[in-house]
C-alpha cells in the first residue's frame, strides 16, 4: 500500500511552488498591481481633467453667447438710435423748408400789397389829372392852373379819407 507514500521530490516540489509564488507575488504581481493601480488613478485623473475642462470650455461658450447676444444687442439699439436721429432730422429740415417757404409766400403776399397800393395811388393820380383836364375843359378858364390845383388837393383829400375807410 504504497497509496500514501510521500516522497521527498513532492515535499520539495511543493515547497519550490511556494517559494515560486510568494517571490512572484512579491516581485511580479505586487509590481504590476502597483502599475495597474497607477494606470488606473492616471486614467481617473484624466478623466476628471477631460471633465473639468469640458465644463470650463462650455461656460467660455456660454459666455462667449452671451457677449454675442449683448453685441448683438448692442448693434440693434445703435441702428434704432441713429433710425431715430435720421427721422428727427428729416422731420427737422423738412420744417425748416416749410417754414422758409411760409416765409417766402409772406414775402410775396406783402410784396403783392405794395404793388397794389402803389399802382392803386398811380392810378388815383392819373385819375385826378384826367379829372382836372376834364374839369378844366367844361369850366373854360384861364385861370385853370390855380384851379387845378384846388380840385386836385380837394381830390385827394376825399379819395384819400375814402381810401383809409376801404381799406381798413
């Protein structure tokens, strides 16, 4: 019965896989867990820098929206403003015309009046010499120039006390 018989190449066997393992556990596995440990944290590290930096790249974009947005903003309130200035100038020279315009038919209506009173007076001085031939003719006398004169000076003493009533 030689079922249990232990030989000395199995105890040294055994022994030669336990040294084995426990110098591979302490110079191979521990190393290269120790590696894999590292790898790991870099890894993780990386991960949390891509991240962070993700969120910083995405509050620069968001700010960089909103400037666009006040820009733009900005750019609509400028046109509106100078829409405005242009309309208040329009409006501004287009009062300035009318009124240098009321100012030009003013002008015209005065200087219409005056040529009306002067040729209103021309005509009443031809008149009254037209009148004094007249008068002169149906009266017959010598002494026509002194009388003239009188009829003239009556004349224009009635048409001119009639004149002021007409035209007032």
């Amino acid at each position: 019965m030689q079922l249990l018989r232990i030989d000395w190449n199995v105890l040294f066997t055994i022994i030669n896989l336990l040294i084995l393992y426990l110098g591979l556990r302490k110079f191979l596995i521990k190393p290269v867990t120790n590696v894999m440990e590292q790898r790991r944290q870099m890894i993780e590290g990386q991960m949390a820098d891509a991240k962070k930096t993700t969120e910083q790249a995405n509050e620069l974009k968001s700010q960089y929206e909103d400037a666009l947005k006040q820009a733009h903003d900005e750019s609509a309130h400028i046109v509106e403003k100078a829409r405005k200035t242009a309309q208040a100038e329009y409006e501004s020279r287009v009062n300035a015309a009318d009124q240098e315009a009321e100012k030009i038919i003013a002008n015209a209506h005065k200087t219409i009046d005056l040529e009306r009173e002067k040729t209103v007076q021309d005509l009443q001085t031809q008149i009254a010499g037209l009148a004094m031939m007249a008068a002169g003719k149906v009266l017959g006398k010598a002494d026509a120039a002194e009388q003239n004169k009188l009829m003239y000076e009556q004349f224009l003493a009635k048409t001119g006390g009639c004149n002021d009533t007409d035209s007032k």
